[in-house]
C-alpha cells in the first residue's frame, strides 16, 4: 500500500472537523453528525436537491421538473437506476434551464409555460417540481405556480421545497417526503386498513430489489401494497393509507415520512433490512411476528430455511477466499453503514474506515458497537480525509457511490457502487451472494497487481 508521504496526503485535516471524526477506542466524546457541512470542505455530501431527487426520482409515471439551470437536472438524470414494471416518464429529466435574465426577472412565467407544454406533450397525471438553489436565491413562489397549474390543468402539480442553503442532504429527504404526504393526502386518513398488508419504506427497486422483497412477503401470505417509492406510480402511493403495517428499510430517508404516517393515517412502523442473509432472515421474522399469525410465522420460517440452505454454502465459500482483507465504507445513510459492517461480518472481512453523508446520533452509536478498536468513523467526509484514511489502515476495498469511484482507483483500490449504478440487486438472500461474489471478484482480481504498490 501507498505511504502516507509518498501519496502527498496531508496529516492534518481542517481543526472544525476533528469533532466528526473519530477513531474507535480513542475518544470519549461524541462523533458530531447531523450538522451542515463545514465551510472551505469539499464535501462529499450530496445537496438539498439531490436528496429530494433520489427520493422521488422512481415514482414512475411522474414528470420530474427542475425549476433551476441545466446543470441541476443533468446531474441527476436517471439517477440510482431504479427499475420499472410500467411506465418510463421517470427516466426523463425536465428543467426550466433558468438563465441570467430568469435571474433577474424571475423565473414564475418561464416555469408555468414550461408546465403546461410537459401537459400537452406526455398527459402527466403527477407533476413534481423541484426548487434548486437559484430558486431559493431569487424567491421565485413555487407553492403558487404549481397551485395555479393543478387547477388549471386538473392533475396533481406538487412543488418540492429542495432549495439550496435550507440545510444539507436530509433537509432534501425531508422536502420529499412531505411531497409524498401531500401525495396522499389528509382524506386518505379515513381509509380502511387492509390486515396484513404492508407498505415498503425506503427502497428505490435498485436492479429490481423491491420486486426480490414483494416475492418474500408474497410467499410469507402479506401484502405489498406500494413501496416507496421503487417502481410506484401515483395512483398506488394514494393508496398508500390502507396498509396497516409501514416497514422502514433506508431509514436516513424515511423515517419522517413512517413517522408522519403514524401520526397521521394510525400505520406503526418498524425498521428493517435486507442486506445480508442474517439481517434479511431477522427482518422477516420480526414482520411475522408483528402480524402474530401463526400460519404467516410458519411459512416465514419455511422461506428462510429454503433461502439460507440455496446459499449460505455460496457466502462460506467466499469467506474462505477473502480472509484478512479490509474494507473501507462510505454510503449515503447510516442505515446502510450498519448493515454492510454486518455483512463483511458474514464474509469474514473487517471494516477499517466506515463513514455516512447523513448519520444520525442513534445509527452511529451502532456502528462504533459494531467495529473493532481502532476503526475511523467520521461523518460527512470530504476526499481528503477519505483517501487519507483508506490508505492509513490499508483498505482493500471502499463502498461508495458515484462520486467515490475515482478516489479508490486512483490510489489502486477496488471499488464497489452500492449506490446508483449497479445492475445487480444486493438485498435479499440472492443480494448477499451477489455481494460475496462481487467483493470477491473486485478485491481479488489481477489487475491490482499491475498498480504500483
Ligand atoms: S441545487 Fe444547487 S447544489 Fe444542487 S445541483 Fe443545483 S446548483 Fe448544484
């Protein structure tokens, strides 16, 4: 591996950040997280925006326009690469493509025109309307545009409240998930609950995951009723309120909206996860349990037992080829951190630097449970500390999205996208060999020997 020297990178990091970056065992206080980013940090965090986007972007048969400058749309057009049973409207990026003189004027008029030529063009029945930072900068009224455009057009036009400076990535998650509430809307609150039927929180159908997940409720006897928000559509999100159970993968994103739709539809939650065999297999049964239904119990158990015997032989032959490599994570949530620790645990391989764009408190408490001494948590971390610390504990692997890849080729280091471009699903007991079987063939592949070392 890279010395430190040799690989030009600083010691020091920025003094504000040495509170959001901790090594297990060596300090008493609290990792802070949860904050907006330090100024003078590239970080590596995604916007307000972005996090809206992410969220919305697979409700399928919606129109997605960006009122901001192209480069907002572009940035995340086709992002996470979710798939869909029907309709592709989704996979369009629409922007108002805001220029000087928007700026200057306002950008309102060029937005209600742009509205009604998506209308005449692709008959949307859901419209969603993202601010971006200029929205913010110039104030232009969305709320009052897209009012003006529901009733005129008689669809469902909702503005995204995403612009910049109002916070950081959550602040996005947040902004979508009350658009998903206005979705559903208050008179849903009078719906009837349908018994064993669930809706799905926090999975975007990735490589088809939402459809692995619906086929195990399936076989267990319950319902997926929608998920939110891989593969849906409008009209199945405003159907939303007659599940009588919430179950909460990617928490970092949903947990505001399961908690809203307790307070306001009477549907409890509980958190969940589907990576790994042993957290898929826990996940199912604490589903089970919640409906209490002993034939539902039963065939739960059937299902695990098929599954773990299809391939936890696989798992264990990867365990065995990967003994005493390292990984390095850096996702998106906390949520996902804590379950890729748990699935390294599976394949035998200890996590050395694991960080998130947007922890909470109570998620990076797991993670320090979860890690051996002398492992770098840090939170909201920008490229340098990334490659500092990849490098310093000898990481053989990083989990990253997007804009990680290059980091870890660049320093000679295999790379696996757990974010938006993969093509194969990583939940379920099927996603945990896939996950093994690519670990493995990242890690070990010959090309590492090539790179100088
Ligand atoms: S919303 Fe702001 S930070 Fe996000 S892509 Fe657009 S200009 Fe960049």
């Amino acid at each position: 591996m890279i010395a430190m020297k040799e690989a030009g990178l600083p010691d020091v990091f920025i003094k504000e950040r040495e509170d959001f970056i901790h090594t297990k065992g060596k300090q008493k206080k609290q990792l802070k997280c949860e904050n907006d980013s330090v100024a003078g940090c590239v970080s590596q965090r995604a916007c307000v925006y972005c996090g809206a986007r992410v969220v919305l972007n697979p409700v399928t048969d919606a129109v997605h326009l960006v009122h901001g400058p192209i480069g907002c749309a572009s940035y995340t057009w086709d992002i996470r690469g979710s798939l869909s049973s029907g309709a592709e409207l989704y996979r369009f990026s629409f922007s108002t493509d805001l220029k000087e003189e928007d700026v200057i004027f306002g950008g309102e008029k060029k937005l209600a025109r742009a509205i009604d030529e998506l209308v005449l063009k692709y008959n949307p029945k859901l419209i969603f309307v993202y601010a971006t930072c200029i929205v913010g900068v110039i104030g232009d009224d969305l709320e009052a545009v897209c009012k003006a455009a529901a009733r005129k057009h008689g669809i469902k036009v909702i503005p995204v409240q995403s612009s910049g400076f109002i916070g950081n990535k959550s602040a996005g998650y947040r902004a979508a998930c009350d658009a998903l509430l206005r979705l559903i809307g208050p008179t849903s609150r009078n719906e009837t609950k349908e018994s064993k039927c669930v809706n799905y929180l926090g999975d975007f159908n990735l490589a088809g995951e939402v459809w692995i997940i619906g086929n195990y409720l399936k076989q267990m006897g319950i319902k997926l009723n929608v998920a939110f928000t891989g593969d849906s559509s409008c009209e199945t999100l405003k159907t939303a309120a007659r599940a009588s159970l919430n179950i909460v993968q990617c928490a970092g994103s949903m947990i505001y909206l399961a908690e809203k739709m307790d307070e306001i539809y009477d549907i409890p939650y509980l958190n969940v996860s589907f990576l790994g065999l042993e957290d898929t297999a826990e996940s199912l049964r604490k589903i089970a349990r919640f409906f209490g239904d002993l034939k539902i119990i039963h065939k739960t158990e059937e299902l695990i037992k098929k599954e773990v015997n299809a391939y936890s032989g696989t798992v264990q032959s990867y365990r065995e080829k990967l003994k005493g490599k390292k990984a390095a994570i850096y996702v998106g949530g906390g949520f996902k951190a804590i379950s890729l620790v748990k699935q390294f645990s599976e394949i035998g391989i200890d996590v050395v630097m694991i960080g998130t764009q947007t922890g909470r408190q109570e998620e990076y408490e797991i993670i320090n449970e979860l890690v051996d001494e002398g492992t770098v948590i840090l939170d909201d971390a920008n490229p340098t500390e990334l490659e500092k610390f990849m490098v310093e504990k000898g990481a053989h692997l990083l989990v990253g999205g997007v804009k990680e890849r290059p980091l870890a080729y660049k320093l000679g280091i295999a790379f696996i996208d757990h974010n938006h471009d993969r093509k194969h699903p990583l939940s379920g007991f099927a996603g945990a060999v896939n996950f093994a079987r690519e670990v493995y063939s990242t890690v070990c592949s010959p090309v590492w020997k090539y790179i100088g070392t």
